[in-house]
C-alpha cells in the first residue's frame, strides 16, 4: 500500500491511482520539509535542474507518471551529502522505491556519474551508475525492504563521480492493512457580537482507524456556546 510519495524536484502531480496519494512536490533548493499523505519528511540540501527524460525503464511501475522524471534534485559536492528523513510508524516493514534518471547530457557516458545510496545507515547501493543500469534520459526504479525499527526512515546519498540525485521517493507498507494517521482540519477563527445566531464550522477529519470511537471537546468558549 503506497503511503508516502514525494517529487523531489516540481510541482505536485496528482496520483493516477486515486485514492492513494499525490506525488507531493518540493519546490525549492536546499534544506526543505514537509508532509506527504501527513507523515513529516525532511532533505537537508539540494539543487535542482530540467531534463525532460522521455525514456522509461520497465522497473517503473505504470502508474508513475513520466513527469516524475523532468526534474531532478542533484547534490552539489560540498557537505553535507544530500539525506532524507521520513517519519513513518516503528517496528514495521517498509517498500522503498526510489525513482532516477540521467539526464544531464555532461553525464550521458558510463563512469561519468556514480554514486552510493544508504538506507537506515546500511549501503543498498555501492557505485550505482545510472547509465549503465537504465541507460542516458531513461527513468528507472530500485525498491529496497526496510524493517524500520527507529520511527525515522533515512535515505542518504553520497558521491563517488560527479553528482548523486533523486527524481522521485515512494514508500509502500508491507504486511495487512494500513491506517492512515489521524489529521484534523484547522477551524478558522470567527467573531461574532451579542445576540447574533452563531453558526460553527463542523470538525473535518480523516484518517485513523474506522473501527475505533472518536470524540473531541471544546475550552474557552462562551458561555451558552
């Protein structure tokens, strides 16, 4: 089950398999955070670049879409390397896909862009030349099983030749059934004077589990409210 899908380079794209989760964009260069499908996640540095792959690799499931891969975050080589840290649910097992291409032209050979890829501190990929393994301005997948046993999923990069980078990051849960976390819409504040009829907004929620009772209350609200 997809739960967290994250664009490391672009706008959010909308998921072509509804109701599972959107390709959450990051927009900026260097440190940036946010939440997919309402798990918080973090990379502590990065540049961006256009490519416009076109190719497409087989490992790429059918349901990603193409422009997953027109944009990259690339790591320049100044410290630190390029990490990502996801914070998902302890003490379960996790399918990491992580989504690449080259499309440099400056990289289009075979040697000209290696480098490793380290998933909770264990090397999942030594050398790993794009090129060789999908070919120049074709997308490509490798998914890796992560038992996560520190509530914080960390993917790190490191370079060898040239410049690692990342088009895109999925994590599916393995194993039964998942439940989403429990999000609740804010409430924007309203101001009313005596003797008005008083409408309240009513409490959006979703997530959680569907089998379990919620409840809420309320402080601090005027009296016969």
């Amino acid at each position: 089950v997809p739960i967290v899908r994250i664009r490391a380079n672009g706008a959010t794209i909308t998921a072509s398999d509804a109701p599972n989760p959107d390709w959450v964009g990051v927009t900026a260069t260097g440190a940036q955070s946010g939440t997919s499908n309402g798990f918080p996640w973090a990379v502590n540095t990065g540049n961006h670049s256009t490519h416009n792959i076109s190719g497409r690799d087989a490992s790429v499931p059918a349901y990603v879409p193409q422009a997953l891969f027109a944009n990259e975050r690339w790591d320049p080589g100044a410290a630190p390397e390029m990490q990502w840290d996801i914070d998902l649910p302890n003490n379960e097992t996790y399918l990491v896909r992580l989504y690449m291409g080259n499309g440099f032209s400056g990289t289009s050979a075979v040697g000209q862009r290696v480098f490793d890829i380290s998933i909770e501190g264990n090397l999942v990929q030594n050398d790993l030349d794009l090129v060789q393994t999908f070919g120049h301005q074709v997308g490509g997948m490798l998914e890796y099983q992560v038992d996560l046993t520190d509530g914080t999923l960390n993917i790190l990069f490191e370079h060898v030749v040239e410049n690692p980078l990342i088009n895109g990051i999925e994590i599916l849960s393995l194993g039964g059934s998942f439940t989403p976390p429990l999000s609740v819409d804010p409430i924007a504040d309203q101001s009313n004077f005596e003797g008005d009829l008083v409408n309240l907004d009513i409490i959006n929620a979703s997530g959680g589990d569907s089998n379990e009772n919620f409840g809420y209350a309320q402080t601090g609200l005027p009296p016969g409210l």
